[in-house]
C-alpha cells in the first residue's frame, strides 16, 4: 500500500501488497507480511527454560484469509487494468474486477496487526540476537525475489528500464517490477521499531537495532541532500513506515490479545458491517479514486470487523496439521503468486469478454493462482530452501 502504494493492487496502480512478508514457519503464531505474508518462528526465539507459548491457530487461519484475499485483489486487478480502468472499455470485466477488489482491502492492514501482536504479545523477542534473526529471515527472501522478478522481467520483455539501474532502485526500496514486495519495506522496519521499545522495556539496551532505526529515519533527507550537492541520479529511499501502520500494528496487539468472548459471544454480527464497508469500497474505487487508501476509515472498520469474527475462533482439530502447513507456505505463496498471475493470468484476460464468461473466467483463473502459489511455496519447503524463498 494518490495512486497507493500502499495497497499493492497490481501493476494499474502504479504501486510496488504485507503479510506478510516472512520467513519460515511460525511455532507460535507469528507474523504475517502479506500478504499472508510474514511468519515468526517464535517457539524457536523463546527464552531458554521458557513455558511454551499457545499455539494461536486462529492466527494461522487469518493469515490463510490475508493471503488468499491478497491474491483475490490482484486477479482482480488485472480486469480492471485489461479495460484501462474505464468501464466503456468493457463492462463485464470492469465490473468483475472491481467487484472482487471490494472484497480484500483489509489483507495488508490485517497483516500489520498480526505483525504488531507477534512483536508485542505473541512472540517478543528475548534479546537483540533473536530478533536480528527475525529480521535476516525475512530480509533474504525479499532480496532473493527481487532478484527473480527482475530476471523474469527481462525474460518477459516487462521491465521498465534496465536491469543493474532497477536492481540498484530495489536495495533502496523500489519495487519493479515485482510491486507487491513494497509490504517488506515497511514491515521489516515497523517491527524493529516495536522489537526496539520492547527490548527497552525489559532492561537491554539494542544499540544494533537503535542504529538501523536512525539510519532509516536520516536516510532519505541525506540522500536527497547528496543527489542536490552531487548532481547523481540516487534512488528513492523507500525503507519506513507510516502512522497508519503502526496504529494497525498496535491495534493488532491489543485485539488479538484480547480473552475469548471479549469483542462478544457471537461473531456473525460483524459480517453486516463489514458486507457495508465493501459496498462502500466498491462505491469509492468506481466513484471516487482507485485504489482506496489503507488508512481510509472504511479498511479500518472492515479490518477490525474480520478481526472479531477470527480471532480466538476455535479450529477443529482434524484441520490444524493442514492450516499450520499452509500458513508456513503462506509467505513464500506471497512472494510467488505476482509471477503466477502474470505467467498465465494477464494472457487470458482481454476486454471484450462479457460479465458472463469474466466472472466464471476469473474464479478459474483465482483457483489456479492459489493452486500454483501454494503449491510452488510447499515444494520448495521440503526442498529445504524456505529460508530463501520464504
């Protein structure tokens, strides 16, 4: 997530989607990006002589929601750039697209809350070493992956400029062509922010974490002031996070944390508000400007109302192997799912189609990304190369 960024909708947007980008399974419920995106393997950074810390499955099942939902939107944002965003280019594919886009834009806020509870309640980091090997595991893949869709770029002929010039842009924050990725610049710094102040509250004293927050807080200022002094065409400077963010990742913290029955014995209330605000989202992306801001009160409302009708939800037990399984693919699914869509989602996707054949075109099209993503993310994982592919 002005033509936002912030969301990640797609290639329209103009923006670089979370999660939840991430490494490696998560022991204890951990972080999304995404996405659908991040994960946490907090079992494995808790204390030493340390009671094991609750399983939270609800956690996983949200972060299987995030995930799909972000792939939702983006299949949909392929409809709605097939018509060039004008619905007289093609009625039928601008309605799918946007009727589906409706539906998904609290993924990216959701993972920043989930981000937020991992950091502060779910699994916080005992000391700067632990965390510093949270941050290594989710750092790898987002390089590893810009990398592979700089390469896919230029062997699809999509890359809008070359290769060494957009790879030096992606250190710095860029991201082309592989725009879902702008998620892991915010949300690598947001949780060394909250890892920060919570190594502060317990007596230590991270003076590593400390110097990469002054270093990306003075960053953009002193590059700009290098490029105005030097006359060198430097790239943007796109590591940080917003107050949006760190309100949902708070947020997070405190709902998620919150006991059984506290947001209300019966959840199926919350779906009316939240049908509400999808219709109030597909009302401002067709009336007002697309893509709809992630801090606009509409993605909060609808983000908080799927929080109480997940969080302490009871998962059956028969389903748990399976739902810890894929919310340890969700990650690398993220990373993956923009290739897909692009390999076999954009060619069949063209502007005259009726509402007739775009609406059943899509849901195939929807159920082969996820299919493939996931797929491709689970393979990898028992190939043993999850700690670079996420």
């Amino acid at each position: 997530m002005v033509q936002t960024a912030e969301r990640g909708p797609g290639p329209r947007s103009g923006s670089g989607v979370p999660p939840q980008p991430l490494a490696g399974a998560p022991a204890a419920s951990p972080s999304p990006a995404a996405g659908s995106v991040p994960s946490d393997s907090a079992a494995r950074e808790a204390a030493p002589g340390a009671p094991p810390r609750e399983h939270r499955h609800d956690i996983d099942l949200m972060r299987l929601i995030c995930s799909f939902s972000v792939m939702l939107g983006h299949v949909g944002g392929v409809f709605i750039a097939a018509v060039e965003r004008e619905e007289a280019n093609g009625p039928g594919v601008y309605w799918t697209g946007h009727v589906v886009e409706a539906l998904n834009p609290f993924a990216v806020p959701m993972y920043f809350a989930i981000a937020g509870w991992a950091v502060l309640v779910g699994a916080p980091p005992g000391d700067s070493r632990r965390m510093w090997r949270r941050i290594v595991r989710n750092t790898v893949p987002l390089f590893v992956w810009s990398a592979l869709y700089l390469a896919w770029g230029r062997w699809w002929g999509t890359n809008d400029g070359p290769v060494s010039r957009l790879a030096l842009d992606a250190v710095f924050g860029s991201v082309r062509p592989a725009y879902h990725l702008w998620f892991m610049y915010a949300y690598i710094p947001l949780i060394v922010a909250l890892a920060f102040v919570v190594l502060l509250r317990a007596g230590k004293r991270p003076w590593g974490l400390g110097a990469v927050l002054l270093v990306l807080a003075a960053a953009p200022s002193l590059m700009g002031d290098l490029e105005r002094w030097t006359g060198w065409d430097l790239p943007r400077f796109g590591w940080g996070f917003g107050v949006y963010q760190l309100m949902y990742a708070l947020a997070g913290a405190f709902l998620f944390a919150l006991p059984a029955g506290a947001l209300g014995r019966r959840r199926w209330p919350w779906a009316v508000p939240m049908a509400l605000t999808m219709a109030g989202v597909l009302w401002y992306h067709t009336q007002v400007h697309y893509v709809i801001p992630n801090a606009h009160v509409l993605v909060a409302v609808m983000t908080g109302c799927l929080l109480a009708m997940v969080t302490r939800v009871r998962v059956p037990r028969r389903w748990r192997p399976l739902l810890s399984r894929l919310a340890g693919a969700s990650l690398g699914a993220y990373m993956v799912h923009v290739l897909v869509i692009s390999a076999i989602v954009e060619p069949l996707v063209s502007p005259g189609l009726s509402g007739a054949v775009a609406a059943p075109l899509y849901a195939v099209l929807l159920a082969a990304t996820v299919a493939v993503s996931f797929g491709a993310s689970l393979l990898w994982g028992k190939a043993g190369l999850r700690k670079y592919l996420g």
